[in-house]
C-alpha cells in the first residue's frame, strides 16, 4: 500500500493519472510535475533523453517508435500517450505522450516487466527524480537544451 507523504491518501498505483511520481508516490493534491517533464518534446529529443537514461541506469537501450495516426490515439473518453511491449522491450509513442513524465512512465514497465505494481510505481518515480535532476542542471542529451523558454514551441501570432 503507498501512502502521500506529505497528505498521508491512501494512493492506488492503478489510478497513476492521479498521482506524481517523483522521487516518491504522492497524490496530485500535494505535488505537481514540472514543465520541463510536460513539455510536449520530439521524437528524436525523447529518443536522446530514453539512450541517456538507459545507459546511466544500467539497463539496455529500448525501441522507440512513433504512430501519429489519429484514429488510434484518440480514443473515445481519453488519450492514448504510449504503450508498451514488454516481450520486445519497445515503446510506441504517440503525439500527445512524447512528453519526459511519459518516456519514465512507459521505461517503469521495461525495467519492471510489470503493470501499475508498487515495484512499477517506485521505478517511475525514481526515474523522475533522476531526469528532475538532469532538468535543473540543464544536463540533457547532447544536442538538446535540458530547459527551454516558456514560449518554446508555442506558434508566434501573425499580425
């Protein structure tokens, strides 16, 4: 059973779209993710951040893909981010997940081998507190700025 620290919530893992994972498990009342771990990204900028992440923590690189088809993320009530196939150690991104706070979440079930269990749960959260660390830094993959502007990506009006 994981608990808030700071609230003391009962959290259940299964219901990860409420929770923070970061460092430890926390309920989305008491702590945030940063923009840094949000910001919608490239593939090629999530692939540097999934090798670098790969290789500081031990564990063989993982296939990323990308499907921008929107018949298949957009799904009736939701989004689909990302999905994971363990047996092939692959991740198939879609738009809207190519975010960091996807990427840590899709590489928990890898390094697990396991679906929203506490052992999947931990492994989120100290991937966030890893690449957290790397953000405040401004230590990304080579090629990348770690923090961008708060208008980066943003579309410049045309008067």
């Amino acid at each position: 059973m994981l608990k808030c620290p700071k609230c003391g919530a009962i959290l259940a893992q299964a219901s990860h779209g409420d929770l923070v994972f970061d460092g430890q498990v926390w309920c989305d009342r008491c702590h945030e993710y940063g923009r840094e771990l949000i910001r919608p990204r490239d593939m090629k900028e999530i692939e540097a951040w999934s090798r670098m992440i790969c290789q500081a923590l031990g564990f063989p690189a993982v296939l990323l893909e990308e499907n921008a088809d929107p018949a298949v993320f957009r799904k009736e009530a939701s989004v689909l981010m990302a999905e994971t196939d363990h047996r092939h150690r692959s991740i198939r991104f879609y738009p809207p997940g190519c975010r960091l706070a996807t990427l840590c979440h899709e590489l928990a079930h890898i390094f697990t081998g396991q679906d929203h269990s506490r052992e999947w749960a931990m492994m989120f959260a100290r991937l966030v507190a890893w690449v957290k660390t790397r953000l405040a830094e401004d230590q990304g993959p080579r090629g990348f700025r770690a923090r961008l502007s708060i208008y980066a990506g943003v579309p410049q009006r045309v008067y």
